[in-house]
C-alpha cells in the first residue's frame, strides 16, 4: 500500500511539469487590447478539480485507476482471508471460554447431587497418562502369563522328567541295594561258618589231648562248608606229618581225624557244623542288610520326589497368586473407570 501511495505522490510531479510546459509552449500574443476582468471569489467553484476538465489528465488517471484497481482487489481478498482466519479463531476462543463457564457452573450444580465423591484424581485428564495400579496390573499380568504360559508347563514336563528318571533309576538303585546286602550278608555268613569250624577244632585239640595236632590252618572260605574238602586239605598239609616217624604227632590222631569217616573226630564232619553256621547267619542277616539298604533308597528317591513335588507346588501357588493379583487390581480398575464414565456421561449431560 505503501508503495502506491508513494508513486501516487511521484506521479503528480511529471504532470504539472508537462502541464505547465503545454500552457507555456509558443503562446501566441494577441494584439487585441487586454481588457481587464474581475473575478470574484464568490464566482468560482472552490470545490471543483483544476484537471476535471482536461482530457489528458482524465487519460492518465483512468490509465492510473486500471494499474492500481486490480492491485487493491488482491490485496482486499488477501486481507478477507486473513480476517476470516482470525475471526473464526477469536470464535474458536469465545466458544472455548463459553463452554469451560458452562461445564463449570454444570459440576458446581451437579456435583452436590452426586452420591459418590469424586475427587480431583478421578477426573481423566489424559489417556495417555497410567497410574502405578496400570502399570502394576499390567506386570502381574506379564508375570502370569509368563509363569503361566511358559514357566507351568516347562515345569510340568521337568517334573514329568524327573519322575521318568527317578522310575527308571529307583528299580536300578533297589536291585543295586539288595546286591549290595547279599554281598555283606554272604561275607558275614562265610566268617561265621570258618569261625564255627575253626571253634570246632580248637576244641577237638582239648578232647584229644596229648599228640593233638592243631587243624585250624586246613578251613578256609572255600572249604569251611565242606567236609571232603576239609579231609583234602588236611590230608594235604598234616598227612605227611603223621607218616613221619618221630614227629610230635600220634599216628592215632591223624587216622581218627582224617581217615576214618566213622570216628567222632573225623573232620569231614565238620562242614556240616560250617554250612549250618552260614546258612544262619545269612539267613538273619540278608533280611535284615536288604532292608536297611532298601529302606535307604526308597527315602533317598522319595525325598527328590517330594521336592520335585514341591517345586511343582510352589510354581503353582506362585502363579495363583499372581492371577489374583492381576484379579484385584483389574476390579479396582473396572471400578475407577466405571466412575470416570459416571463423571463424563455426566458432563456430555
């Protein structure tokens, strides 16, 4: 705008140039007597433009008018823009103020009608905005759904693992145990019979008296139940001993003890007295040692089955709590947003 008023005011400068030289340019004098006239103020119109009349000055101000009319056009719809802009703003305001009044003056009225109280943290201010019980909701439900989904069912195939393993293993481990008690009960049993034996002996050496020989060194674990094998053995080590002449043994002893089956000192007879030692000291032995060993295993495998069981059971109870965890806080949730759209059904109202 500025700018056409400054080639308005520089414009008007050529022309009273041009209009001046016009007036002044090869003026012919007239010869014809100068008459003198007096004009009156009252006479002229003071009103009335010097260039009305001229038709140059109309040219150039009409060719002026059509420059700059379409310029003022532009500039009035630019400016209708910009006015509507700023009208429909200022209106956007007033009817923001408007309705903030009136939702205000609505709460004054409503909220002393309403039977819950409804305090400042229960209005929603944004969605985007989550409370500790939200975000505590949402990790219990993670957590379930972890212990859940991945935790429970991994825990049930270990747990069915573990108790495959333990009834594959618990029959290796009872068969293992009564191998072990048969092995312990047959080598109490063999001291037993050679003590017996040997026993026997020691009091045959008594019976007989002088020119008894001592036939313990003849028992052993392999013989001691035996008596054929005793009478070899003896043979064996003291047969000799009794054919020597001047030995310190009697011939006597070594026919009555190692030679005639008949005699009551005939060692052969003594395998009898070894088997029934063994054969009762395994007998009150193995039940006894197979019971100490079994008993051993079944509370060994029985305490991993308890605590297989009870690692089951604590995933379990773990998970339950979570869930109800994640049940209560999702109630007090349901409850809070029950409320906050009591509040704003009441607002839209």
């Amino acid at each position: 705008m500025k700018i056409h008023y400054i080639n308005i005011l520089l414009f008007e400068l050529p022309l009273n140039i041009l209009i001046y030289n016009q007036r002044n340019h090869k003026s012919t004098t007239h010869h014809t007597p100068k008459i003198p006239t007096a004009r009156l103020l009252c006479e002229c119109d003071i009103y009335t433009s010097i260039y009305d009349n001229d038709p140059q000055m109309k040219e150039v101000m009409e060719n002026f008018i059509k420059q700059t009319q379409p310029r003022f056009e532009e500039y009035d719809e630019r400016m209708k823009t910009t006015r509507q802009k700023c009208k429909d703003k200022c209106d956007k305001e007033i009817q923001k103020i408007i309705l903030k009044d009136k939702l205000e003056k609505q709460m004054e009225e409503q909220l002393t009608t309403l039977e819950t109280k409804i305090g400042t943290d229960d209005i929603p201010t944004c969605i985007c905005e989550k409370s500790l019980a939200d975000k505590v909701e949402k990790g219990c439900l993670r957590c379930a759904q972890n212990l859940g989904g991945i935790v429970a069912p991994s825990s049930g195939v270990l747990g069915g693992i573990g108790e495959g393993a333990i009834s594959v293993l618990q029959p290796l481990a009872l068969v293992a145990a009564k191998e072990e008690a048969l092995a312990e009960a047959t080598s109490l049993a063999t001291k037993a019979g050679v003590k017996a034996v040997v026993a026997e002996l020691k009091a045959l050496i008594t019976k007989w008296g002088k020119g008894a020989l001592d036939l313990s060194p003849i028992v052993n674990e392999s013989n001691f139940n035996c008596g054929s094998a005793l009478v070899e053995t003896a043979q064996n080590l003291f047969g000799q001993a009794c054919k020597v002449p001047g030995s310190t043994s009697d011939s006597s002893f070594c026919n009555s003890t190692i030679y005639i089956e008949k005699s009551e000192y005939y060692v052969g007879k003594f395998g009898k007295i070894g088997s029934d030692a063994y054969d009762a000291t395994y007998t009150s032995k193995i039940a006894e040692f197979e019971a100490t060993k079994v008993g051993a295993v079944n509370t060994t495998y029985a305490g991993y089955q308890t605590i297989i069981i009870a690692s089951i059971v604590a995933i379990v109870v773990i998970v339950l709590i979570m869930v109800i965890i994640y049940k209560i806080l999702r109630y007090r949730r349901k409850k809070k947003m029950k409320k906050k759209l009591q509040y704003i059904k009441l607002l839209e109202e």
